[in-house]
C-alpha cells in the first residue's frame, strides 16, 4: 500500500487547522446566516417551513433542522462540521485511494488549495459540504459492497437536499458482465432512512414538511441558470408578456430538459458505456446545468467525487480528457465566486454579469457531461465498452 510522505500530511493537517481557525473567525456570512434564522426558528418550537400560513424561503430537508441542536450550542459549530466534512473528504481522496505517489500530492491540493472550496465552505459556510461528504461517502461503501450504509448516507443527503434522489438509480442498480445486479439492501436502508426522517419530522411539524419540495421545484430563474439569461432577455426585449405565463414556459422547458438529460445519463450506464462514478457525476451536472437555480455551491457533490472517476482510469489520455472540461468548468464557478465576494452579489456589476455567464457556463457543462458519457481509448476513439464491471475495480480504497 502507498502512504503519502508525512511532509505531505504535515502540510495538510495544518492547512487544514488553519482552515477552521479562519472559518470561525469569518462568522456567519452568505447563506448561513439564513440557516441561523431557521434554526433559531426550530429550537423556538416555531415551523421553518411555513409562518402565519406563509411559506418561508427554507428549500431544506427535515435532516437541516437537526443542525439546530449543534447551533445551540454555538452559532459557528454547524459551520465548523461542513468544513470539517470537505476536510475529511479531501484527506480521504488523497490518502486512502490507491494513487501513484506523485499523483496524491495534486488530488490533496486539488481540495485544499481550491479556491472555489475556500469561498463555499470557509467563508460562506454552505451546507453542501454535507450533502457532498455524504454522496461522497456513499458511493466508497457501495464499491466496498457495503450497501445498508451506502443507503442510509444517500437516505440523509435527500433528507437534507433532493437531488440526490436522482442519484439512486447507479447505487441500486449495476451492470455485471452483461448481467444486471439489483442492490435491494441498498435501496431498503435508504427507503428506511427517508420514511423514518419524514416520520419524525412530520409527527413535529405535520404536512409543512413536504412544502420544500414543492418550493423548489417552482423556484424562480436565478444566478448561473440559462433559464435566468432567457428571462432577463425576454422582458428586455418583449415587457408586455405576462410574468407567470413566461415562468410557467422555462419551468416547463427547465423540468422538461432535466427529465431528457436524466434519461440520456441513465440509458448509458445501463447500457454499459459509462462507470458509476461517472454517471453520477454527469447526472448531477445535468441536473445543476438545467435546474432553474444556478448556484455554484450544487457543483460540491461532481467535484467531490472526481477524484474516483480519476483514480478507476488507467489511461493517462482518458484522464486528460475529463480533466480538461473540469478545468474550465471549475476556474468558471471559481471567477464567478470572486466576482460575488470582490463587488457584492446585488451590485450592478454582478447583476450584468449574472445576464451573460449562463452562456459560457451552459456550454462548458455540456461539454463536461459530454466527457464524462463519452470515455475515449487511446487512440482517440469513443470506447464503447462496459467500464462498470471492470474500471470501477481498478482503483482500491484503503483505510489509512
């Protein structure tokens, strides 16, 4: 077994204590201050979901509100756990996946020296550091045929945020020498996970709990999603149109968009052309890339995992080739990250920015996804072959 040097993991584990030590000294920025009203709201006995019989804006599974407990105790430690959650996957993709020696060094920094997870999860204090540990981790144990914790980890990253819900389909079922294998232990801890988490929840909160899930899927255009840049330009250019009729169309054209895209990714893998940890990656873009929302913290879950797509590929050119569409996809969200800490996310500036970016960022997400469906040999040509049985098998997960 390969050990990365202890300079190495000295460096690292300093970087890191430097981390939390910044992130706590940063507070409550972004969107955590909005968790903090909602878990004010919790531990009070009020409904976070809906008050006076208005909807709140918390867009949050019931597994959010358990975080209250820790904010009890003090307002940073829920902050403290997501970076310590990116942490922990950072340090287990570099040390306990099976690398060349000189490769560990890059997937460390890759997470570390990051700027992209410096502004989410040090500064802002997203919790979607969470739901990428979880789907992280989720996807080493069902490797390690450890399917009862594989879908409890995917059952509390629905509870927490929907989308993985979509990820279900690449744990439960996998592609054996042409023979398909249904995970049902997989599918009943997680089908536990969810009924017992809304049981809970509903018993404390009754029906207010399903309100997020129809919260977000009506939500309105917003940040890096294409369907911003048709609104913003439709209303330039026709005002007289009516609003709701226009947000029904791109809901319609977003939900239809994600239903193909979705199939596309699934039709591949159960035809044999794309590994696990590929599908769920190019089914998570596909569902960032037309989902009416556009936030750059969604795309923790894709990066998160692409240190197992990199390390189950033997071929240095195949590499290369999902590398170089994340390069662009990631130093994208990363500008546009800058953007929203150096001139402030309701200035002008950002404002115009936000019109036009959801071009570039559509056609770099499409190009990943393209990468990720589309594996090519060396000799440039698509494979065309099943890499779910065997290239899945080729990376080995250790324990430090």
């Amino acid at each position: 077994m390969h050990f990365a040097s202890t300079g190495l993991k000295v460096a690292g584990y300093l970087l890191a204590v430097l981390y939390l030590i910044v992130g706590f000294l940063l507070g409550a920025r972004h969107d955590y201050i909005a968790y903090g009203w909602q878990w004010s709201d919790v531990l009070m006995g009020l409904d976070p979901w809906i008050q006076g019989g208005v909807p709140t804006t918390n867009a949050y599974g019931p597994f959010h509100n358990a975080f209250a407990l820790l904010y009890s105790w003090h307002v940073l430690l829920p902050k403290m756990i997501f970076i310590g959650a990116w942490l922990a996957v950072s340090f287990y993709a570099a040390l306990s996946i099976q690398w060349n020696k000189n490769e560990r060094p890059f997937v460390l920094m890759f997470f570390l020296l990051n700027p992209f997870f410096w502004i989410e999860f040090v500064s802002w204090g997203h919790h979607d550091a969470i739901v990428a540990f979880l789907v992280f981790f989720a996807a080493v144990e069902i490797q390690k045929s450890r399917q009862i914790f594989s879908g409890i980890l995917i059952g509390l990253a629905i509870l927490l945020k929907f989308f993985p819900i979509f990820l279900i389909p690449f744990f439960w079922i996998e592609l054996r020498r042409n023979q398909i294998i249904w995970n049902l232990r997989f599918l009943m801890s997680c089908f536990i996970t969810l009924v017992v988490g809304y049981e809970i929840a509903y018993l404390y909160w009754g029906k207010s709990v399903f309100y997020p899930l129809l919260f977000a899927s009506n939500r309105p255009p917003a940040m890096l999603s294409i369907f911003n840049f048709f609104q913003k330009r439709i209303f330039d250019f026709m005002p007289f149109l009516p609003v709701d009729q226009v947000m029904a169309i791109l809901s319609f054209l977003s939900k239809t968009l994600m239903s193909c895209g979705a199939g596309f990714v699934l039709f591949r893998y159960l035809n044999g052309k794309v590994s696990r940890n590929r599908a769920i990656a190019a089914m998570a873009l596909v569902l960032f890339l037309f989902f009416q929302v556009g936030h750059p913290q969604f795309h923790s879950s894709v990066f998160f995992i692409l240190p197992l797509i990199l390390a189950e590929i033997p071929s240095q050119k195949e590499r290369l080739n999902v590398l170089k569409p994340f390069f662009f996809y990631v130093g994208l969200l990363i500008a546009f990250q800058v953007s929203l800490v150096v001139f402030g996310q309701y200035s002008k500036t950002i404002s115009y920015l936000v019109q036009w970016i959801a071009i570039p960022y559509l056609f770099i997400g499409v190009w990943t996804i393209n990468c990720l469906l589309n594996p090519v040999s060396e000799d440039g040509r698509g494979k065309g072959v099943c890499i779910m049985g065997s290239c899945s098998q080729q990376f080995l997960i250790r324990s430090v």
